[in-house]
C-alpha cells in the first residue's frame, strides 16, 4: 500500500505552523525553568503564560519568514527539526544546557566518548521528534503567490509577528525582566535559538583563530636553586577528568573512595579548589595558559605560547601523555604520545579503550633513560561519563550495585554516585601507583621527582535534574565546579626547591583555583620569567632561603 498523505499549505501558514511546533515540542526543558522563574504554575499566571508562547512563536515565524522562499524553506525547517530533537534529548536527558563552550565541547569529543552518548532512546526521540515531522515536512505541498506578492507577503509577515511580539514583551515586561536577569540560563535552553547562536559563537571564533602564534615566556631560565644540582629532576602534572572534590573521601566524603592516597606519607590535599571551566575543551587550555579564567578565551589560549612552552625555554624537556581525547592545544610544540588505542591481549585494556594506568607503562625506563630535566604530563580518562562504570578495571567496583549503561534514565541516582564513585577509587589506586613509582625512581635512580595532581572540571550526578557537565559557568552548579587538587614531592625534591611542607599544609583549606596552576608551577621549579606572577604562585608564601 503506497502512502499518498501529502497535506497542501500555503507558505505563511507552513511557516507558522513549523513556529508553533518548535516552541510546543523540544523545550520542555525551558517551560520548566520558565515556571519556577516566574513564580510556578497558576491560574493568575494563565495570562502570561500564554502571552509567552505566543510571543516566541511570533519571533520564530519572523525569523522562518526570512528565509520562507521556494526550495529553502523545506530544507531549513527539516535541518531545524532534525537538529533540535538531538539537542532536547540531550537537554532533557542530561539536565544540559547549551553554549559555546558546549558546542566546542561536543566538536572536539573523540569518536568513543561520542559514541557513549548514543542510546536507543535517543534514536527513539530522534526518530519521533524529529525523522517523523521531517518526512511530514518534505511530503507538504506548499504554494506560493507569485513572486512580488509573495514578498510583500513575507515582509508583512516579519512587520507584523515583530510588532506582536514587541506588544506583547511591552505588556509583560515587569515579569520578564526579573526572571531573565534572575535566570541567566533560560537563552541557554530555549532551542533552537541556543544551539544556533553557540554555533555561531564557536565558529566566528575558530575562524577569528590566529595563524601565528605569540611567543611566552622566552626569557625562562632555571633558577638561583638548580646551581650545583647533581640530580635531575622529574615533575609531573597529572591532568584528572571529571573528577569532583566532593567525592573523595580526603574531602570529607561519607563513602572512601581514597583509601591509599590517605596513607600516603607527604601528601598534600587541597580542598577548596574552583576550575577555570565545566568542559576538558575549555578547561584544559584554560588551565596551561597564562590568562586566568576571567581574560580567557580559546582565539586568545591558542593565540599564545602557554605554560609547557614556558618550561620548554626553561630548559626542560616536556612530554605529554594521553588517555583522552587530546590535550586540546596545549601540547602542540611538546612531544606528544598517544595511550588511548586499546591493544588486543592487554590487561589494562579493553575492546573500547585502555584503563588510565596506561599512562604508567614504561614511565620508570622514560624516566631512567633521560638526558634532561623532565615534565611529565599525564591526561586521564578519569571519570568521564555518562559510561562510569566502563572507566575502571573489574576489581575496583567496591561500591554498588552500580550503573552499568549510558542511559542514565534506566538508573537510580544511587546508582549512577555509586558507578562514579568507583571512578574515584581507581584514580586513587592510580594516583598511589604513581607515586610509589616516583618514589621507587628517586632512590634507584637518583632522580628528584614530584607530582601534582588536579581535575579539568566535576560532574553533576543528578543534583537538581543535572548530569554530566559542560553548563555556563556563570550558572554552573559547583559539582561541576570543585575540582580535586594535590601535591607530593621526594625529600630531595622539597629540600632541592626549598618547599616548606608545613607551610604549604597549612594552606590547604584557602581557596585557589587553576589560575593558581600556571604560577605555582614555574614557582614550584623556581623558573624566572617576566610572565610569572608571585602572587597567583602557591608556594610563594612557602620557599624558603
């Protein structure tokens, strides 16, 4: 049986008809805002309501009208439909909302993590929202008037749906007002128009990206105490993913996820550290850069040398290892390998992706057989989700009974900690691991090491409907915020770059943040350069001689 349902529209009508359907089926997730910023659901607040959907289908007819011409209005409303029930889904799904930084976020994610995304009910709602209203679309007739008719049609269109919609924002504007300046994150739920104008943002600033690269730092040289050094030095900076503070347990956590790093002689454990971002795309070149998160932007992050270049003219030799999806920039001048390909056979694989104690395979002969002052930088697949449970080897699901599918739906929100929380346990195991090898690589090898240890950005579990991460950070929650941060050196090393470990323990409870981090580590190695900045350095307050 052929299907000859072909329904015949006039193009104005179509145009409203395609506004009416946006606004009522993908934003679900800003009605709900909507409400409570507006004082809820009432029998008073009727009027407005309605008000309000009108009004933003008045907008969106406008826009529509623009471009409501034979053989582009089909194409742009089936591109629309397709592309908003992607992005409700991940909305309601997740609690996500989107900007720039997401839409970069989601640009710059590998393959595997992508495909962790996907689920059935995803291509349900894909399907319903979206491939079904599209085949709808494309079997419309639509008619047209004749050409100069049709414009002064358009034209009156656009005039009249922005004249409305200007009444209607006039009379309603003593409750608009508050509730947009109040709640910032409404213009990132209300689809299309978020994920339009963050990809707009995206791509003027990938194209805005500069060709030459401004030199840093270029005048680092090592320091008053690397003068009569027997010893090379090894440090190394262990980039951690999605962890958030909150779960480990050497912050107070209920649960102990933290049961080696606690025994751990010399650790330093900072709690109260705040990330310059909420995605690895933004944090990470963020936190290599000299910026700070306030004058950060990633045309200016890639626009200039950064913290590893620094080291470089310093007279270290830096390497960064990978278990992600990239270093996102900041490695570009630095040797750079590549730990992530599973291996057949290999036990600290398996058939998707290696385990983060990868990164340690063959550290000690790197470490042994260098001719240099080395840097050392490790990138974690951590506790990236929503697949928790897949981020850690077998033996280390103590906590349960556990979230095993990326569809966070199907799970509790118990669930869901108890799988992340495994995360946690094995980055502590990992940590310790590490640790012990530099502190096996300083008395074997006579070499002076040290470590530090810090999350690109937390995780929402679930708390106030939110999961994941990536929200606007001026509306982000702080799980996706307070990030886990440490140090440990060998004796030698301390004493070598004259680091009070009394003092720096009794700064970690003060508040710091990855601004800290560029500074703290040219301090920390006692690296001189102009663009070094005493007061955002750690432990400068805790050197001593």
């Amino acid at each position: 049986m052929t299907l000859n349902f072909a329904p015949r529209l006039r193009a104005p009508v179509f145009t409203l008809a395609a506004s009416v359907f946006l606004v009522a089926a993908y934003n679900n997730s800003f009605w709900q805002r909507f409400l409570v910023a507006t004082g809820g659901f009432s029998i008073s607040n009727l009027p407005m309501l309605a008000a309000t959907f009108l009004l933003l289908v008045l907008a969106f007819n406008a826009c529509l009208s623009l471009v409501n011409y034979r053989f582009v209005i089909k194409p742009v409303v089936i591109a629309l439909l397709l592309a908003t029930s992607a992005a409700t889904y991940f909305m309601n799904q997740y609690g996500t909302q989107i900007d720039k930084a997401m839409i970069q976020n989601v640009v710059e994610t590998d393959v595997r993590e992508a495909g962790e995304l996907f689920s059935m009910k995803m291509l349900l709602t894909v399907g319903l929202l979206g491939v079904l209203p599209a085949i709808l679309v494309a079997r419309t007739r639509l008619t047209f008037a004749p050409r100069g008719r049709h414009l002064l049609t358009n034209a009156g269109v656009v005039a009249g749906s922005l004249l409305l919609a200007a009444g209607i924002l006039l009379l309603f504007f003593k409750t608009y007002a508050p509730a947009v300046r109040e709640h910032r994150e409404l213009r990132f739920l209300l689809t299309p128009t978020n994920y339009i104008q963050a990809a707009n943002g995206f791509l003027k600033q990938k194209w805005a990206k500069p060709q030459v690269v401004a030199p840093l730092g270029r005048d680092a040289a090592k320091g008053v105490t690397w003068a009569d050094q027997a010893h090379r030095t090894v440090t190394v900076l262990v980039v951690g993913e999605t962890a958030r503070a909150m779960n480990f347990s050497l912050n107070k956590y209920g649960r102990n996820t933290n049961p080696l790093l606690s025994q751990q002689p010399g650790l330093l454990n900072f709690s109260n550290v705040s990330s310059c971002g909420t995605a690895t795309a933004v944090s990470v070149p963020c936190v290599f850069s000299a910026l700070g998160r306030e004058n950060y932007s990633d045309t200016k992050a890639h626009g200039q040398e950064g913290l590893l270049d620094v080291l470089k003219h310093a007279g270290f030799d830096v390497i960064w290892r990978d278990n992600n999806s990239g270093c996102k920039g900041t490695c570009a001048r630095v040797a750079y390998e590549d730990w992530s390909e599973p291996v057949a056979g290999d036990p600290l694989c398996n058939s998707e992706e290696c385990y983060d104690e990868k990164l340690l395979e063959r550290l000690p002969e790197l470490i042994r057989t260098a001719k240099n002052d080395l840097v050392i930088v490790l990138h974690q697949k951590g506790s990236h989700g929503p697949a928790y449970a897949k981020r850690y080897p077998p033996g280390f699901g103590k906590f349960g009974p556990v979230c095993n599918t990326n569809e966070l739906e199907k799970c509790t929100q118990e669930q869901i900690t108890a799988a992340y929380d495994n995360t946690i346990l094995y980055t502590d195991y990992f940590l310790d691991k590490l640790i012990k090898l530099l502190r096996q690589s300083s008395a074997d090898d006579g070499v002076d090491t040290g470590m530090m240890y810090f999350s690109d950005h937390g995780e929402s579990l679930g708390e106030k409907n939110m999961y994941l991460h990536g929200a606007p950070y001026i509306i982000s929650p702080p799980e996706q915020r307070r990030v886990p941060f440490m140090l440990w050196f060998s004796d030698r090393y301390a004493e070598r770059f004259k680091i009070a470990r009394g003092c720096m323990a009794a700064r970690t409870s003060q508040s710091f943040s990855h601004d800290n981090v560029f500074h703290s580590v040219l301090g920390m190695l006692d690296v001189s350069t102009a663009v070094y900045n005493p007061a955002l350095d750690m432990f400068n307050a805790c050197t001593h001689g």
